[in-house]
C-alpha cells in the first residue's frame, strides 16, 4: 500500500516520478490527470533523457487547445505513485510553460493499479490490483476515516 501526500487547494496534483531514458535518470514534477488517455512528457524532458524525437513514430493528438503533434517514445521506466513501468510508451510534445509541470500523468499508467483519491485530506493511496480486495479497501477505509 502506497500512500502520497498532495496540496488539496493547488490547482492541480502534482506527482513527482522518476523516468529513465538512454541517458540515465531524471526527477520530474507530472500532472495527475484522469482526462489524458496518455502519460505526456515535455519534449525537452525527452530529449534530455537522450531519446532522438526524429527517429521514433509521430501520431497526431486531440487536446484541450486542439489537434497537436506528439513523438511517440519507448520509456524505459516511469516510477510514480508506487508503481514502477518499464517500457511504457509516453507521447512527447511541446507543452506551455503555463502547465507548470513537466508532463501529465495519464490513464495509460493509472490503469495500472486502484487509486483512492481523499481530496479534503490531500491522500492519494494506490493499491494493486489482486486477491484480497475487501482487505485492501478496508485498509483505504481506515486511511480515509475522518478524522
């Protein structure tokens, strides 16, 4: 049971994650967003891990200001929340300094596990997904207990 601590009153949940590329590790701040179908890195934050943005597939992206262009980038790795992937596909692209984060965190890694989200305490918990369900939400239950 992995439990991560937010700012309820920001404006957005911010998770930091740890992404491994060809050239090493890099610490990142992403968007925990249930509206992106994908994990999105900035396109510098890929570059810098060392992936070539020319040589992998391109696909086009529908977002809130509009049709988009992405690279498609195998992610060696992506711990966040709890959870290690290897081999994720992640889009990268361009993002507006605005987000104030490096890239949102998308359903495509969220699917990966139960997450319980207790907005007035600022508690994200994840749980994986197996036997023992009821044990599992009866431990969220507790976490989430008033208090």
């Amino acid at each position: 049971m992995e439990a991560f601590r937010f700012n309820p009153s920001a404006p957005s949940i911010i998770v930091p994650a740890r992404l491994l590329g060809p050239r090493g590790v890099r610490w990142v701040d992403l968007i925990l967003d249930t509206g992106s179908t994908s994990t999105v890195i900035d396109e510098l934050v890929a570059q810098r891990l060392g992936y070539k943005l020319e040589a992998v597939p391109s696909v086009q992206v529908t977002t809130a200001s509009g049709i988009a262009q992405a690279s498609v980038i195998p992610m060696r790795q992506l711990l966040a929340l709890g959870e290690t992937v290897t081999d994720l596909s992640v889009l990268a692209m361009p993002l507006p300094l605005q987000l104030r984060a490096d890239g949102l965190l998308g359903l495509d890694f969220l699917r990966r596990r139960n997450l319980f989200c207790n907005f007035s305490r600022g508690i994200l918990l994840t749980l994986p997904f197996a036997q023992n369900f009821g044990q599992r939400c009866l431990a969220a239950a507790c976490l989430f207990s008033a208090s």
